[in-house]
C-alpha cells in the first residue's frame, strides 16, 4: 500500500484522526470531510462520488421566475402554508402529464426539499392509528431517512430488496406487514443507492399489501423520470413514470426540485398525497389535534410547526418549471440524460479493472445507466474497498450505510468532470495491478 496516489501514512492518519469504528459505516457528510480536507492537506485531486449533488447548470426558467418574484417584492410576504395557488395548480398538472395520475391542487403541497417532505410523512404517518409506530424500509435507500427516524424516535424495520425482486416481494412484505405495526412503507424510485427501477408488477403488490394492510406508501420520486432507458420526457403522452398510485389510495408522492431540475440550492419539492388520504380522518390524529384530516394535519400542524411554510420565492421557480415541463416548452429530461451518459462511461472503466455491479439487473432487464450505480470487488468488503479507494483519490459511501446486505459501494456520477475519465482509468489500473502484489 506503499505506491498509491495519496499518501498513504497521512491518508490513515487523518482518517484514524475521526475515530470511526467502522470506516465503512461513515456517513455521507464524513466522507465529504475526510476526501475534502486529505485533498487539501496531500494537493492530489480527488475524483468525489460520495455525494448526490446535481452537477449540471439549474434550469435557467426556475431561476428567471424566481428572480423575477424577488424583484415583484414576495421576499416580505409570508406564502400560504398550503402553498401558492400556482405552484399546487402546476404540480397538479405536471403529476397527469408525467404520471398519468389525477391529484387534486389541494392535495399537492410544497416542502424545502422532499427531505422535510419525508420527515412530515413518517411523522404525521406514525401518529395515525395506535399501535402503528413503525416505518418499514424497502432497502436500500438514502440513508439520511432513517436519521429522520432516529431523531423523531421512531421505530423503523427494514429489509434488502436484493433477493426479494418480483413476486418474492409479496412474501417479505407479508412478514413485515402481518405484524400489524407497520404505519408506512418507502421507496425511492428510481432506487438511490442502486439504481434499481421496481417493475409495474412489484409496484402493483405493494400497492396490494398497502390495501390489504391500511398501510401508507411513500414513494420517493427523487430521481424522477431517470430511467433513461424509457422516453419519459413528452407531457400526457405515455410512458409515464412509474408509480403505486396505480394500485392503491394510501400514498403519499416526494417530488424533487433537486435531481431532476438541478434545483437543489432552493431546497424545493412537493409533497403530493392522495385525494382519498388527504381527505381520511384518523382517530390517532383526532385523538392529538381534536380534529383534521390526514392533509390539513400534515399542512396545519406539522409542516407548520417545521417550518412555517417553504420560500415563497422558490415556490414562484417551482411552478414555472412544471408549467414549462407540462407546457413542453422544458424538456427537462433530455438534460439529465447527462448523468446517464456519464454512468456508461464509468461503469466501462470500473467493470475492465476487476470491478464488478452489484445491483446490476432489474429482473430481466439490465439495471439502467444514470444518477448512481454500484461496485464491488472480489474478495473485498464494502467496507474494505471504501478506504482502499481513498488511498487512490476515489472517494464513494460503503452499501451498509443504506440498508443493503451486499458488500460494495455507492458510486454517484454527478460530480465527475470530462478529464477524471482518464484519470480514473489510470488510479484503477494502479489499483488492479497493487492487487496482485
């Protein structure tokens, strides 16, 4: 390990210097800090695919509306707790031209993020029928959800995916949701760390067991319309993005302004529930507010208890970019087709040095090009290949950390600049040839 782009001695010190049990175990945030400060303190460029950051330019119609708001004076002016009539009007529309799915404006409510979208759900989730206080996990997933159990005090129970694909979905599910404790579901679709995109059949059975259960479903549609291997991008024509709505009312949409319009500075999403779940009423929630539906709870209670609202201004850029995505004056996804290009190109680089894809298949159908992938090394755990990397200026977060049981990590394509291709090729193939020593 003497011969390796970073040095080896301050690379383990520095990361000795953070006192982690368990490298592998590191959080996102960690990872960002030891790369960033052995970047600087050994001046050797580091290739970042630790952190889901968008790396394209945000969607200039978003920031003309919002500078445009600005200047008309919205910065002195509380918005609506509901949201402005046109942003929820506009994300209504854009949910039917992209989803096929009808919710009404009401039911469609804006959040800093879909980060505070989720929280409020499991949340107001857990509050709504006694002996219901567990969220359940469709694994893996963004880790930072199951700190938002931590911090709420929640229980959360979990199982990888990896071998329950298709109609094995329906068995795991059953175990979980017998129990009668489980008060929601999630799942991010496209799948963030895996990239794995459920098929209409699993979407149906979870959609079956939401029903047969009274269970609530939160889809997380962070990474909306990225599977590239579709044309999602053309209003009210299909295919659409994929979704549980299909199948059941007990779901509630995460919708980024993130991912899919570069947006993420803002901190702008929309929560969208369903007509039927906005409007049920719970005895959980009866019992702790005297009163209110599952939406008006959710807007009126938590959110404003959160936060008092979301940025009138980023509200404004909101609705102009799903008026102009639904109008199809935006094409939005041919954009973010980038990181699916980038991906190609990086999983060719990785795979020809040894490297294998872990998650690599969406049942018959190899697992599609974009925003993330996974890698894994013979021999290796997770663990053990996340600080073997940094060694060669290649920082990525280990698969424990996001609730799978497959030894790997996270790779994130977003970060990646058109000279660290070559790059990369020559750190791996120093890599390569360190394995055999």
């Amino acid at each position: 390990m003497k011969n390796t782009p970073v040095n080896y001695q301050i690379a383990k010190q520095i990361i000795e210097s953070y006192h982690l049990p368990d490298f592998g175990k590191a959080t996102i945030r960690e990872v960002v800090a030891i790369s960033t400060q052995l970047e600087q303190e050994t001046k050797t460029e580091f290739i970042h695919m630790e952190m889901g950051v968008p790396g394209l330019k945000p969607a200039q119609v978003g920031i003309d509306a919002e500078i445009k708001a600005l200047r008309d004076g919205v910065a002195s002016i509380y918005p609506n707790i509901n949201g402005t009539p046109e942003v929820k009007n506009e994300a209504s529309r854009f949910i039917k031209a992209f989803i096929n799915i009808d919710i009404d404006p009401e039911c469609c409510v804006p959040v800093t993020g879909s980060m505070q979208g989720t929280y409020a759900s499991f949340l107001t989730s857990g509050q709504c029928t006694p002996g219901k206080d567990t969220i359940l996990f469709i694994d893996p997933g963004f880790p930072v959800q199951k700190q938002q159990i931590v911090v709420m005090g929640y229980k959360y129970a979990s199982f990888d995916v990896y071998e329950y694909r298709g109609e094995k979905l329906r068995s795991a599910l059953e175990e979980y949701l017998s129990k009668g404790n489980i008060a929601a579901m999630i799942y991010s679709n496209p799948n963030n760390p895996a990239w794995f995109c459920l098929a209409e059949e699993e979407l149906k059975i979870i959609g079956e067991m939401a029903n047969k259960y009274d269970t609530i479903v939160i889809e997380d549609l962070a990474y909306f319309a990225m599977d590239f291997r579709k044309d999602l991008g053309t209003p009210f024509k299909p295919p659409y993005q994929a979704t549980v709505a299909h199948y059941t009312d007990n779901y509630i949409l995460q919708i980024s302004g993130s991912k899919a319009f570069s947006y993420a500075g803002q901190r702008i999403g929309v929560t969208a529930m369903s007509n039927k779940l906005y409007h049920r009423v719970y005895p959980g929630l009866t019992a702790r507010y005297g009163g209110g539906t599952f939406g008006t709870v959710y807007i009126h209670r938590v959110l404003y208890a959160l936060s008092s609202g979301t940025s009138h201004s980023a509200q404004c850029a909101l609705a102009a970019m799903f008026k102009a995505a639904s109008d199809g004056t935006f094409d939005f996804v041919s954009e973010i087709k980038e990181y699916g290009r980038r991906a190609n190109k990086l999983k060719k680089i990785f795979t020809s040095h040894g490297f294998n894809i872990v998650y690599d298949h969406d049942l018959d159908q190899p697992v599609a090009d974009g925003f993330y992938f996974t890698i894994g090394y013979k021999g290796m755990t997770g663990s053990e290949l996340m600080e073997e990397l940094i060694y060669y200026g290649v920082s990525a977060i280990s698969l424990s950390t996001t609730g799978s049981h497959q030894q790997g990590l996270r790779i994130c394509t977003s970060f990646i600049k058109d000279h660290q291709y070559n790059l990369l090729e020559e750190r791996l193939t120093l890599f390569e040839e360190n394995q055999k020593v």
